[in-house]
C-alpha cells in the first residue's frame, strides 16, 4: 500500500490489560492479513489499560507500517474504543475483533468473503462456543430479546468479531449518542446483513473483563439504546395487572359475601402480598423508564465518546510518527 493511500481493509481491535496476549494477537492478525493478499491496517485502540499494553501498543506501532496506536486517556468502555477506532481506520472494509484470541484473526477471510457477496454487514456466530453454561444461557435469552425487539434474526450479537462496509461505519460515525449497542445500530443501516459461523477458542491468557454487572450494564445499554420495547412492554403488563387486580377484588368481595367477614379477616396476608407485588411491579416500571430519562440526560449533556491522548502509527515515507496532540484537540464523539 502506497503512502497516503486507503486501505482495503481496516481491521480494529480495541484493548483493554491485554499484555499476555497482544504479542501472539499482532503477529496472528499481521500473518493472516498478509495472507489475504489485500492491503489492509491493523487499528488497536487501547482504553485505558494499566498493565502495559498501551506501551507494548505504542512501540510495536512505530516499527510495523500497517499498524496505528490510538491511546484513550482512560477506561471509555469496549464500544467507546471501537467507535473511536472507527473514526481512525481508513478501510473499504473494517472488521472488528476481540484482543482476548477467543474469536481466532484466521477467521477474519470468511467474512471478507462474505462482504464481497454484497453484503453490507457480516456477523459470525461461535461454533462451538467456549464459555460456561451459565454464561451461554444468559447469551442466549439476550440473543432472542434482541431477534423480537429489533426484528433482525441474528444468532449471536455478543461475537464482536464482525465486518462492516464503510458506508454502514460513517452512518454509525454520524450518531450522537454515548450509549450505542454497535452490532444492534449497524444491522438498522444495512441493506444486506447476514452472518458467517466462526470458531472459538478459550482466552490464550488474562481474564474476561466483563463482569456479571458489566454484562447486566450492557444489556440495557443494548434494549434501552436501540428500541421503545420495554417501555411498550410495561404499557401491556400494566394494563394485565391492572385488570387481574380488578378481578382479585371482586373475588374477594363476593367470598366476603358468601363465607362472611371472618373469611375476608383470614385474607389480610393475601392482600398484603398483592400489594407487594404492585408496589414491586412499579418500581420495576420507573426504573426502566429512568433508564430511558438518564440516556436522555446523558445525550443533553454532549459530553464526548472518548478522549484520545495520542496516536502512534508507523508510516511508510517520513519514518515512524508519535501523533502526540492535546486532549481538546482529539475530543471526539460530540453531535
């Protein structure tokens, strides 16, 4: 590839303390690139990780060609980084793959082939998969929430190893807000999406940084972000308590008539139990609608996605190059 000119693919990674595992990560997606015999650059975003990686990231940048560094000032979130190695990569093609090695860089040649079918967005599905039971179970009643609130019928949203043809990237780069599910918001802008079934591996080294809350924190961010289903939802379950509380009343009412008010006085646990389970069922309802207000909050504020401390990429005329800029000048994400 020419100095200056675009990349066919972009290939963007974000990290986050993956020092184990980066060596082998670069040296397999460098290898399986080069095989594809399709100029391409590997976009790393490091978010924030404390273990070294942005410094492994930095050094291995200023020595390969098709390598570029993007360091956030701290911890942003996995889908903060890609969106930030979005705005970077420069590819026809970006595909976007996980630093831990579960999802293997061999796989990447089967979703390029499956874009050049003329698909817009290329997903994979992990076969067989390499996690706990409880962890495939919860990605599984994810995975179906997902298929019947978004109507698009995808297996498994959770792979991150995915592609995307540019156009679909800059109509992800143009929405405003922070909180984004991008698998979820790249099928709503693609003509044709389809998906390819991919390997999986166990971690080659370190620990899943996603947490039981994490996980939790993501799976809102991914309903409340792309859909109005949950707020419907509570509408309908509303409406059904309302309605089998009603007909409680009755109940009680006319076994007070029949049985007398000994039986009614017998009861009073019942009632307590029921109002209970209103008080609870409301709680529920204002909770995912504070969901919804507080993603409001945070859009209102404009605050930005990210913030990139430095960029260091290798180029091929000029010699290596430490992009290091002020923060205010690398602020991104904003409307």
């Amino acid at each position: 590839m020419s100095a200056g000119a675009s990349p066919q693919v972009s290939v963007v990674i974000p990290v986050y303390n993956e020092i184990k595992s980066l060596p082998q990560l670069l040296a397999r997606c460098l290898s399986t690139m080069r095989a594809t015999g399709r100029s391409f650059e590997l976009v790393l975003v490091d978010d924030g990780s404390s273990d070294g990686s942005s410094k492994l990231l930095a050094e291995s940048a200023a020595r390969e060609p098709e390598l570029s560094a993007v360091l956030l000032i701290r911890n942003f979130g996995q889908h903060a980084a890609i969106i930030a190695g979005f705005a970077h990569s420069r590819g026809d093609i970006v595909v976007t793959l996980d630093a831990d090695l579960q999802n293997p860089p061999e796989e990447i040649p089967k979703l390029l082939a499956a874009i050049d079918e003329g698909n817009d967005v290329v997903g994979s599905v992990r076969v067989p998969r390499e996690d706990g039971a409880l962890r495939r179970l919860a990605s599984n009643i994810v995975n179906r929430v997902v298929r019947q609130t978004t109507r698009v019928m995808m297996h498994d949203y959770g792979c991150m190893l995915r592609a995307y043809r540019r156009p679909v990237v800059d109509a992800m780069l143009r929405c405003p807000e922070r909180s984004t599910f991008i698998p979820v918001l790249a099928n709503s802008f693609a003509r044709r999406a389809t998906e390819v079934e991919v390997s999986h591996s166990r971690r080659v080294a370190g620990t899943s940084k996603y947490s039981l809350w994490r996980l939790v924190t993501l799976q809102f961010d991914m309903l409340t972000s792309m859909t109005t289903f949950p707020i419907r939802l509570l509408t309908v379950l509303g409406a059904a308590i309302s309605a089998l509380g009603m007909a409680f009343g009755v109940f009680l009412l006319v076994a007070r008539l029949i049985f007398g008010s000994e039986w009614a006085a017998q009861g009073v646990f019942t009632l307590f139990a029921v109002l209970f389970f209103f008080v609870g069922a409301q709680f529920v309802a204002l909770g995912l609608l504070g969901e919804y207000v507080g993603r409001i909050y945070v859009d209102v504020r404009g605050r930005p996605r990210y913030v990139v401390d430095r960029v260091v990429e290798a180029h091929m005329k000029g010699g290596p190059r430490d992009d290091s800029r002020t923060h205010e000048s690398l602020v991104s994400g904003a409307p």
